[in-house]
C-alpha cells in the first residue's frame, strides 16, 4: 500500500484516548468514565481529566495532529493552512456575492454602470469554484462571435481614387482594434464593446493589451503552484475538502491511505461511518476512487463518452472538469446496472462531483489481488474462466454494456470468485466502436484463460459470438474484425438515416430489431 500525506493509524486501537470523543474526523462516540472513589482519588486521573480539558479547548489542534489525512510519525500542519484557506475563500466568495449584489441594485437597467471589481477579494482568476463557472462554449459555433473585420491587403490601402482607406485609417483601426480584444484571455472582461461598431483608439487598445496579458501572465503562475501541490499531494485541496467533509458527516470513519494511483484516478481505502446516506448503509470498508481533475489523460478517453448517446447531448457543452464529473458518473451508473443483474463488483456508496465511494473488495485495509497477481489452483482457474463467461453475458445482455476494458488487470479475485471492476469507460454494445471494444475484451480474457492453462476456453472469436449472440463466421481475425467493424457501420448508417439505433445486432439476415 503506498503510504500518502493522506494515510492515517489505524482506526480501532482500542479504546481511543477521550479527545477522540471530540475529534471531527471520528465518528461520534460516547466514552462512558468509570467514576469509583479510587478513581477519584486517582492523581493519574486528575492528570488525564486536565488533559482532556486542554483538548477539548483546543480540539483543532488535536484533530490536524490526528486526523485521517496524518501519519503518525510524520505530523503535518499543513492541513490547518489549508482548512484556513478554503474557509477564508469561502468567506470571501460570499463577500464578493454580496458586492454583486450591491452593484446590481444600484446599477439597476442603467446604460452607464459602476463597479465594484476593485473592491473584490476573490481575484476572477483565483475563482474556480465548480458552482459558479461559466460552461465552456463551442468556439466553433459561437453565435456571439463577431463578424471578422475586412482586412486591408499588403499594399496597405484599398479602394481608388478620393475613396481610398489606409490601413492608418482611424475608423478601420478603431474597429480592428475592437475585434482584436477577442484574442484576450476568455475571463477577461472587455464588455459588450465586441458585437457593436465600437472604435477603440490605438492608445487605448495597447493599453488594455498590456493589462490582459499580465492577467493571464498572474495566472499563469497562480496555476503552477496549484498543480505543483496536486502532485505531491496526491489529490488537490478541494478534493480534500469533498473527503473531509465525508469524514465529518460520518458518513466515513476514516481515510487510512491509498491503495493506487493510476493515470486517471486514485483509489483511497477507507473504513464506513456510522451516518447512512439515502436511507444505504454504509459498508464496513469503502473504496474512494477519485477521479483526477488536473491531468489531461482522460483527452484519450475521449472517445469512450463523446460517442456514447447516453452523454452525447451533454459533451459538447462541457468544460473538461465537467467531462471528468461525468465519469465519474459513469461508472456509477454502470456498477449499478451491474449490480442489479447480480455481477460481482463494487456496490455504489455516493458519488460526489468526481469522487466515487463504493464498497471495497478486500478484508482489513488489504485489496483483493487482481486476477494477474494471483495464483489459483487449476481448479479455480477453470471456475474463474466460466464464471467470467457468464458475466460477460450478463454484462451484454442484462445490462446493455460492453465493459471496454477487460482484462486481468480490472478483475479481483475475492471470497472464491472474480469481481469486476473499473468500468467508468463501459458503452453499450451500440456504442459506435462497441463489438470492437468487446472483441478487445475477448481477446484479453482468452488469452489470459489460455495461457493460464484453461483446455476449455474459448478462442476470441468463439468467445464473441458466445457473448454477444452474433453469427460471425469469418475464421480469421482480419475478416471477423472487417465484419465487426461492418456491423457498426450498420447501425450507425441506421442513425443516421432514421435518428434511433438498432436495439441489438444481428448478423444473421433476420431484420433488425429497433428499440422504439
Ligand atoms: P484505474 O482506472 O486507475 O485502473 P481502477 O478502478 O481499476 O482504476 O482502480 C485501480 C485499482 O484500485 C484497482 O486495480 C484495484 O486494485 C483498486 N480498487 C479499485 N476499486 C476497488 C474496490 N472497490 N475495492 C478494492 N480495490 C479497488
Ligand atoms: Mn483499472
């Protein structure tokens, strides 16, 4: 398990000394004192009772010192900082809302407006708050954009004879420089001043210029520092704050570490609290994937979800933080549906923004090997063979899904059987490159059955057809994948031509059967 800034001890060692009663990251517990006249004569316990007066006058010290996010020996403060600084942001985004406020009651539908942008503690750069972003616009279609500006070519002048303009020309200039306010950084507020025939003075324009860019230059160098700490962190600090706030509610126990950190997310174990969500109760152990906000890896995932109907309508509009909420989302909706067909995998907790919490496969803070790590017997190779069988069945059938990417890295072995896991990238078998992503699969899981030593298991084709009920006869790979790739040209053709997909493929002359 890679120790993190973030693990903790163990929760349960033994009865907690009497500030844990007070501590905001445990779970709210009453510890009885036994009260004998020994007791009370007890200078020891005079000792402990100062002592758990002090902590109680104190008790956010005691809570950085041992609070989920701290190992023992390493004592990090840096925790109080950043509570500090998330509640000072927090106050000051309420103060500049009620300067907004302000400002738009006096402003009221005048023409000429003051403002109060000076008087603003949080800066619109230092501003990322998820709440109040502005969605990301298409650029390529942005009704708001203004027409460009005729140019004048490389003689410098255009028309004849008195009606000649040169590229000095006030009015010409003074709208171009309007136009070019466009290139400012987006967050840089220029007004309406882009759709109107306004004519900006060079003096003027060169020194709004000058202005943006040493805006942009300001945050530029504010990110650095944000994505510098995302790395040694492991998570960034509003994600923090999401997993504080999980441990405060009670709705965990505590944080104990990590258990990976892959290119798109990192996976925290944790022990469940006590406080149930949504009427759930909360597993004994829980595994907090959160989804990373700060790298671009999910860029190559993009096809996954642009392609998926289900988030079609939905991902254009997005900004990349969204996108990543969204698979979060994803793989919430997906475990669910494989939990109500019966398929072994994690059991959804809550999702909040781009933090998962699910149940954990594994016993005492140990997560269940992947099926790559561990070594079974013949006998439970065979069963785990057959058994991934069938739930890949199930996972077509009683779910609609693909999980596009299987293999033995995205199976645990738990309990006598395999788990499923990982599938924030699972489509439906209509998704355009749907059979692809499931004939990959198949590929992954003969091999790994084959290899292993599985006489029974099925080549990938044969694997195919099994899973998805198709007829494809081709008995080479280049021509099962050519008919593959036919099939999905198919059904998108089909898209295209009447706006809905085919319900399921068939391959076998029967009319398609559409989903109505
Ligand atoms: P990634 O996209 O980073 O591969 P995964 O969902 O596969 O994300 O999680 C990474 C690792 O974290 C897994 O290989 C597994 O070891 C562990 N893990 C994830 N979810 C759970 C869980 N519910 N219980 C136990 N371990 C888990
Ligand atoms: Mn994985």
């Amino acid at each position: 398990m890679d120790s993190v800034g973030v693990a903790a001890a163990a929760p349960d060692a033994g009865p907690g000394p009497a500030w844990q009663s007070k501590c905001p990251w445990g779970a709210p517990s009453t510890t009885s004192i036994s009260c004998s006249l020994a007791d009370v004569m007890s200078e020891q316990l005079a000792k402990e009772l100062q002592l758990e007066e002090e902590n109680a006058a104190f008790p956010e010290v005691v809570a950085a010192a041992e609070g989920p996010f701290i190992t023992g020996e390493n004592i990090d403060t840096s925790s109080d900082l950043m509570l500090a600084q998330m509640l000072q942001m927090e106050f000051d985004r309420e103060y500049d809302a009620q300067l907004r406020r302000e400002e738009k009651k006096i402003n009221g539908d005048s023409k000429v407006s003051i403002s109060f942008e000076n008087y603003r503690k949080v800066h619109p750069y230092d501003s990322d708050s998820s709440e109040d972003e502005v969605d990301w616009q298409d650029t390529r279609h942005d009704p708001y954009r203004a027409d460009k500006p005729t140019t004048t070519p490389r003689r410098g002048f255009i028309g004849k004879g008195k009606d000649i303009t040169t590229k000095h020309d006030e009015v010409v200039c003074g709208r171009k420089n309007t136009a070019r306010m466009e290139n400012f950084a987006p967050e840089f507020q220029v007004g309406d001043g882009i759709g109107m025939d306004l004519k900006l003075s060079n003096q003027v324009f060169n020194a709004l210029k000058q202005h943006a860019y040493s805006e942009e230059r300001r945050s530029a160098r504010l990110h650095e520092k944000k994505e510098h700490s995302t790395a040694e962190k492991a998570v960034d600090p509003k994600t923090r704050l999401l997993l504080y706030k999980m441990v405060n509610s009670g709705m965990l126990e505590t944080i104990t570490g990590c258990i990976s950190t892959g290119k798109e997310s990192v996976v925290f174990h944790a022990y469940g609290g006590k406080s149930a969500t949504e009427g759930k109760v909360i597993p004994p152990e829980c595994a907090i994937k959160v989804f990373k906000t700060t790298l671009n890896e999910f860029k190559n995932r993009d096809k996954y979800i642009k392609d998926d109907y289900r988030f079609k309508d939905r991902f254009s509009k997005l900004n990349p933080r969204k996108i990543i909420r969204m698979w979060a989302e994803k793989e919430m909706h997906n475990l669910t549906r494989m939990q109500n067909a019966g398929i072994p995998c994690p059991q959804v907790v809550i999702l909040k923004k781009h933090v998962l919490v699910m149940s954990f496969i594994g016993q005492d803070q140990i997560p269940a090997p992947k099926l790559k790590d561990v070594t079974l017997s013949n006998e439970d190779m065979k069963k785990a063979y057959f058994q991934i069988l069938n739930m890949m069945q199930q996972l077509y059938r009683e779910c609609n899904l693909v999980h596009a990417d299987l293999s033995e890295y995205n199976m645990l072995w738990h309990d006598g059987k395999v788990w499923l896991i990982d599938v924030s990238q699972s489509v439906e078998p209509t998704h355009p490159h749907g059979l692809e992503f499931l004939f990959r699969d198949c590929r992954n899981v003969s091999q790994f059955f084959q290899k292993g030593g599985v006489a029974e298991a099925l080549n990938e084709r044969e694997l195919f057809n099994a899973v998805s009920g198709l007829n494809i006869t081709a008995d080479n790979e280049v021509d099962f994948q050519a008919e593959i790739e036919a099939l999905e040209k198919m059904n998108e053709d089909h898209v295209q031509n009447h706006g809905k997909k085919l319900s399921t493929f068939s391959s076998d002359g029967d009319p398609p059967i559409y989903d109505e």
